[in-house]
C-alpha cells in the first residue's frame, strides 16, 4: 500500500467490524454444517480459522477495500469459534442415538414391522427415523448442556491467557499459522511467495490422497496411512506409521513446534515401542482375550488384533491418565503464574483506560450462569436422580471442565493435538462413578460429555486465536467478548444438522460411522461394566480403571520432576495413534535440521511460511472435498 | 543426581510396575522391545548433553537463552521503543515495519529466549514479572506492525506510545533482579 493512500486513512482501525462478524458468521455456519457431516463421517474435523482469514482477505480487503489485519482476525475468530463446537457435539450426542437405536433392535413393533427384510439391521438402514428416537425433552438437554459448555469453555481459559501466551510462550501451531496469513501482505513478498506455494502443494496432495472417497471410480484408493514397519517386514505390535491424510498438516504443525515437539516422539516411544510391545510379546491380557485374537488368525493378523487391543486398553488409558497427572502438577507448578496473571488481569488497563481483558466479575456471573445451565440439562435429561445428585454432578463435571480446558489447551499449545474424546471418556467415568449405570447415569453421564467436549473445543480454540490475536496485535478483550458473543451458534448448528442427518441415515453405519461415539460407547462397556458383565468383563474394566490411576500418578511426578508440562505431552503422545506423532515429530526434525544447514534466516522466511502453507491447504482442501461428498450424497437421496 | 536424566527411568518403571499380567520370557522378538528402550535411553542422554551445554552456555551469562542476556535486552528495550516511536512520525510506514520487526528479534525474543535460565534461577514469579509487561510490549509492537501494514499511521504511532510504558514496566523489573542478583 503506497503512502499517498496512507494520508487518507484517519481513525478508528478498524477491528471489531459489523461486515468482519458478519463474514465471520457465515464461514462459520458453512464449514459447521459440513464438517458435522465430515466429522462423523471420517472422525476429523478441520479448524476454520484458517480457511476464514484466507476468505477474509478477499472479502474485507479485496471486495470491501478497507479490511485491517486486525479485522480479519475477528473474522477468523468468530468463524472458528462457530465451527469448533461441530467436534465437541459430534464426539458425544451420538452415543445417545447408537444407544437408542441398539434399544430399538429388540421392540416388538420394530420386529414386526422388519419381518419382511432379511435382517433387523437392513429394515433400521432404510427406516433411521424409528431406530433413532430421541424424545424432545433429552434435546433441549443436550441443546442447554452444549451452550453451557460453550460458554464455559470460553469464560474458564480466558484467565490462562496470559500465563499460557505471555509467560509461558506456548507455540500454538495453528495459531501462528493463521497469523501468517493474516500478516502475509506485510511480510515481505518473499515469505508471501513460499507461503503461497505451501497452499498450493497441500491442496494438490491433500486432494490426490482424498478424492477416491468422494469419487470411488478413481484408479488410486483412499490413502489413509503408510505402514513402514509393514514393507520392512517388522511385527505389527512395532508400529512405524506414518500419516498420509493429513500428514502435510501434522508435519507443517511439527515444523512450526520445532525442537520442543520432539519431546512428543519420546512419548511415542515409551508408547507404542515399549508399553504396547511389551504386553503383546508377553502376553499381558486375559488368557480369553488373547484366544478369541489369535484363533484362526494368521500370524500378521494375530499380531495386529493384539496390538489394538493392547494399545486400546493399556498404552491409551495410561496416557489418559498420564495427562490427567500431568495436568494437576502443571496447575500446581504454574499457580504462581496463574495467580499473577488473574492479580493483572484485575490491575492492567491501557493507556486510554480500557481493560485489556474481560473483567473478571463478569466472568464470575458467567461460571455461575453455565453451572446452572448444565443443571438445568442434567435435570431435563434425568429429573429421576433428584436435585441434590445431579447438583454434586454437575459441579465435579464443572470443576473437570476448568482442568480439562488446561490440558486440552496445553496440549494443544504445545503440539497442535487435542485429545478431546478422552476428555470425554474421563467425564463419563467420573459421572458414572458419581451416578452409577442407570439409564439416567448414563443420560447425564452424555450430557455432562457433550458440555466438557464442547467447552475444551471452545476454551482451545480461544487460546489458538489469542495467540493469532498476540501475534498481530489485536486487543484480548475485544476477541474474548467477540468469542463469548458467538459461542453459542456453533453447537445448536451442529446439534440441527446432526438430527437432519439422523431422520436420513442409521448412526454407526455408512456414511454416519461415527469412530469417535462409537469407541466411546464401546469405552462406556469397559470402564462401567452393566451389572450382567461377565467376570472377564469385570476384570478387564477393573485393570482399565488401574490404569488411569496408574497413568495419573506417573504423569504427576513426571511433571512435578521435570516441569514444563512433560506428564501432559508425554501421555499426549500415548494417547494419539503413532502414525500421527511419527509423521509429526518428521516435522520437528525438519526445523532442527533446516536451522543447523539453513540457517535460523531460512527457517523464518521460507520454512514456517511454507508449514503455514502446508496447514492451511489441508484445510482448504478438505472443505472442498466435503462440500463435493456432501453435493454427491444429495444427488443419490434425490 | 540430575533429575531430568533419571525422568525415563522413573517413568519407564512406573508404567511397567502398572501393568498386570504373566510374563513369559523369553520372546523370539523381544530384541524388538530391547530397541525401543535403547531409543528412549539415547533420549535421555541426548536431553542430558543438550541440558548440559545449556548450562554451560548459562556461565557466560551473555549468550542467547541466558537471564543476563534476557535483562540487559529488557533494559535496553523502552530506548529502543522511544527512539522508534519518535522517529515513526518522519518515517515511511515500510521503515516502520522494519524497524519493529528488528526490535522484536532483537530485543524481545532475546528476552523470551531467557524463559528456562530464568525460571530456573529465580522461579516462575521472577520470570512473571519480567515478561508480562514485555508481553504487553510485544504486543503493542504487533500491533504497530499491523497497523504500520495496514497503512494507518495514526494507530501505529499511538501503539509504540503506548508500548513504551509497558517497555518501562520490564526494564525496571530487570534493573531490581540485575541488582538483586549482585546483591
């Protein structure tokens, strides 16, 4: 921009825009809509904060001629804060329809009305509506937990901004990512340029890998990973995979981490090398379990069978536990932090006199406003368990709620990933512990799932654009206030789609696969057994529980040892399935090799905007690829 | 004994003493298993040798990632931020643009590079009270940036005013941990 166009600007900069909201909304809502779809299609959703300041560019300054880069950042940051919750209510509402549809398997009427197909399950495929029935009442329930959630999540993390961004200086990925795009027109035409040819890879490779999914006829299939270890002829419990969908954004976050996110591959390491070999070499299950495996199975399939079951019932409820550990020791360590953050956050205003952050009565008022909401839902869900049960759970699950933002928010601070379905798992033990597994128990239990999913989606989210807001320059307060303005649009968009989806397809089937629900229904099952579990169920679920301890006390004095949030990225990385931590730590070597050659310039100017790029494509691409599957399952209904 | 290096040892037995089940040994593949230790040991000791010449570089007090890098950047920063805004007003905003760019490298990340040699020298609240309003600083500086990008002069002047208190703020937190540490 030339100075003679300068002259004529006058103040205000812009920043909190009707037409930056408004845009902000609409990409929102969009990509809410398709990747409720996708998300419970393929398990993933894709951030739009990224997909949003790329639009952002071209709207407010290329169409409207007068969009700021702090402007955009609202943009992206409504846009973000409406699609993040798509995952949170994906992740959970499902498992009341799997639950509702498994009951319908064995009603008389059902059974009658399938006599004339071959199978109860063809006669539910083709009639989704009576297998699916979830009364109103259980929807305004989950409609109030999600927006107590919503809420929550933004109010809880806001107060960690400043230890988490300012002290502790996390990397936040994505978060730099969009700040690269939203600085690009000032950056120089250099990093613009490597910036522009990072999109551009990405899109071509993410479509090459992601397109024989949505036109099956395509010579190449469906490429989901590479296995290694497979072509080089090692055991399948000896995991070297990498990520092929996907893998140009974990190795594009692992590059923007750098050295730091090589603490993950540790973690890795002592998961899928160490813990999973170990149990599966010997033989470190139920006897019945290892039978039922290997029976009749070849070799190769033996080992894959067993190595599942080991990294599903012991490597991952370990590393749940051990971020739960790590969490509470982080908390513990960095409360001085916290204290001097919260202390500042009371005392620093700005020159002109306003607050740099949202005022801390305000929040207070907020907390208590979503703590009764999720009362309010839990008592609509199940008025059965009386006020004084559902009152002590909703209070554990709000009080999980704030730690589990911070370890999703560390978690994604540090390496980009978030483990929210087992936040969700964690949930649904304690409020099953709480409530035992009654149907109401097991109704709350979701509900209180479905408020903790979303608020972690939200309260990281928060944090990633904080971030991107710090990395440009924008003011907290006005992202904070524009976040909590809009948080609640995203889950009832999802919840609406969802149930649109639910009168069409049968949940657990083809295109409605719903990984995530399912796994965690399936994990409902092993850490509360129902009261007809046999004994090898029991003990089975017993160990499982053992192993969360265990996990929780490992990560506790790891981080207490070490610090710096260790126990968190360690059981991260436990947590998370090889192929994308291996691909990612790719990244990370990648930054530590290009700084030593390269030099420190290099990395800056061509590589983090090229990992940028890398990012963003994805995203990008994936959105176009859902827009196409979502166009193409239109057609074949019509 | 360094409590970093003995971190996967600990962890390692642990986790192992978590898991419940009969062991059968020996295992045709268990020189598999055998690798994945060695991999997490040459962990450890990388972290060790990496931690060590932290520490050495640490004795210099000079270097990158240093506290006495950290604070004599952090007394330097509120000149530098003054010196800046003052010539902004005669500058073209591309100056500008440069010139905060130079301060954050040069001034900013030096200090956040001190992150580690700090906290582990005078806790996390030492640490607190030097970067917060450096953070602020920065991201008053990022806004200049923008603004500067945007080609509205007016916000990025009052940006810089404004980071210059906050500058202020963090030098003389620096000059009290300088002293403190003579003392």
């Amino acid at each position: 921009m030339s100075e003679r166009e300068l002259a004529g600007r006058a103040a205000p900069y812009r920043e909190v825009t009707v037409a930056g909201v408004l845009l902000g909304v609409l990409v929102g809502v969009l990509m809410t809509v398709s990747f409720t779809y996708a998300g419970l299609k393929l398990g993933f959703t894709v951030p739009a904060s990224m997909v949003s300041a790329m639009l952002g560019w071209g709207v407010l300054r290329g169409l409207l001629k007068k969009g700021s880069i702090v402007e955009n950042n609202i943009n992206q940051t409504v846009a973000a804060a409406i699609n993040v919750s798509s995952a949170g209510v994906i992740f959970t509402v499902p498992v009341l329809y799997l639950a509702s549809s498994e009951a319908a398997r064995s009603q008389p009427e059902v059974l009658a009305a399938a006599a004339a197909h071959q199978t109860v399950d063809d006669f539910l495929r083709l009639h989704p509506g009576m297998a699916q029935q979830i009364p109103t009442r259980f929807l305004w329930a989950i409609a109030a937990s999600s927006l107590a959630g919503a809420v929550l999540g933004v109010l809880f993390i806001i107060p960690s901004r400043k230890q988490m961004i300012d002290l502790e200086r996390l990397v936040f990925p994505s978060g730099v990512a969009t700040a690269a795009i939203l600085k690009a027109s000032g950056s120089g035409q250099k990093r613009a340029r490597y910036l522009v040819y990072g999109i551009v890879a990405s899109i071509v490779f993410a479509s090459v890998v992601g397109l024989p999914s949505v036109v099956p006829s395509l010579p190449w299939p469906a490429l989901e990973d590479l296995d290694v270890g497979g072509l080089a002829h090692l055991p399948a419990w000896f995991a070297v995979v990498l990520a092929i969908n996907g893998g140009l954004t974990s190795v594009g976050g692992g590059y923007i981490t750098g050295r730091a996110g090589l603490v993950l591959l540790v973690g890795a390491v002592i998961g899928h090398w160490v813990i999973t070999p170990l149990v599966v070499t010997q033989h470190w299950m139920p006897a019945a379990v290892y039978d039922t495996i290997v029976r009749g199975a070849s070799q190769h399939a033996s080992e894959a069978g067993l190595a599942r079951w080991a990294f599903r019932n012991v490597t991952r409820p370990l590393g749940v536990g051990m971020l739960l550990g790590g969490s509470i020791a982080s908390v513990i360590l960095t409360a001085p932090m916290l204290l001097s953050a919260i202390r500042s956050i009371r005392q620093q205003r700005g020159s002109s006199g306003a607050a740099q952050e949202l005022s801390p009565s305000l929040l207070y008022a907020g907390v208590v406003g979503g703590f009764l909401t999720l009362v309010a839902a839990a008592w609509l869900g199940a008025p059965e368990l009386g006020i004084g049960r559902i009152l002590v759970a909703a209070f554990v699950a709000t009080v999980w709620m704030w730690l589990a933002n911070i370890i999703v928010s560390i978690a994604t601070g540090r390496t980009d990933n978030s483990p929210l379905s087992g936040m969700a798992l964690i949930t649904i033990l304690l409020t099953l512990t709480l409530l035992g597994r009654s149907s109401g128990g097991i109704t709350v239990a979701v509900l209180m799932a479905v408020a903790v999913c979303v608020a972690t989606g939200q309260g990281s989210d928060m944090m990633q654009d904080l971030k991107t807001g710090h990395l440009v320059g924008a003011i907290p307060r006005r992202q904070q206030i524009t976040q909590l303005a809009v948080a609640w649009v995203g889950p009832l968009i999802s919840l609406l789609t969802l149930m649109v989806l639910s009168k069409k397809f049968l949940f657990g089937n083809d295109p409605l696969t719903a990984p995530q629900a399912q796994a965690i229904r399936a994990a409902i099952d092993i850490v509360a057994p129902p009261s007809d579990a046999t004994a090898l169920q029991q003990a089975v679920s017993e160990a499982t529980r053992l192993r969360y301890v265990a996990g929780a006390g490992a990560g506790l004095a790891i981080t207490l040892g070490a610090g710096g949030g260790l126990g968190v990225v360690l059981g991260l990385a436990m947590y998370l399935p090889m192929s994308v931590t291996l691909t990612y730590a790719i990244g990370c070597v990648l930054t530590v090799v290009t700084e030593k050659k390269l030099g420190k310039a290099w990395v800056e100017d061509v590589g983090i905007p090229l990992a940028a790029g890398f990012l963003v494509g994805e995203g990008l691409a994936q959105v176009v690829l859902v827009g196409a599957d979502l166009a193409r399952v239109a057609m074949r209904g019509s | 004994m360094d409590a970093k290096a003995t971190i996967p040892w600990v962890m390692y037995a642990a986790l192992t003493a978590a898991m419940v089940g009969g062991a059968r040994w020996p295992h045709p593949q268990w020189p598999l298993v055998a690798a994945g230790v060695a991999v997490l040991v040459a962990a450890g000791v990388w972290k060790r040798r990496v931690d060590a010449a932290g520490g050495a570089m640490s004795e210099g007090m000079t270097a990158r990632g240093t506290m006495g890098a950290a604070l004599d950047a952090s007394k330097a920063l509120p000149g530098d931020v003054r010196a800046l805004a003052e010539r902004a007003k005669e500058d073209t905003l591309a100056e500008v643009v440069r010139a905060v760019e130079g301060l954050l490298r040069d001034r900013v990340e030096v200090i956040a590079a001190g992150q580690e040699d700090v906290v582990r020298r005078r806790g996390f609240e030492e640490w607190a009270a030097l970067m917060g309003p450096t953070a602020a600083a920065e991201r008053l500086l990022n806004r200049a940036w923008s603004a500067a990008s945007d080609g509205h002069r007016e916000e990025a002047e009052r940006s810089l005013g404004e980071a210059v208190g906050y500058a202020a703020e963090a030098a003389r937190e620096a000059a009290r941990m300088a002293s403190a540490s003579v003392g």
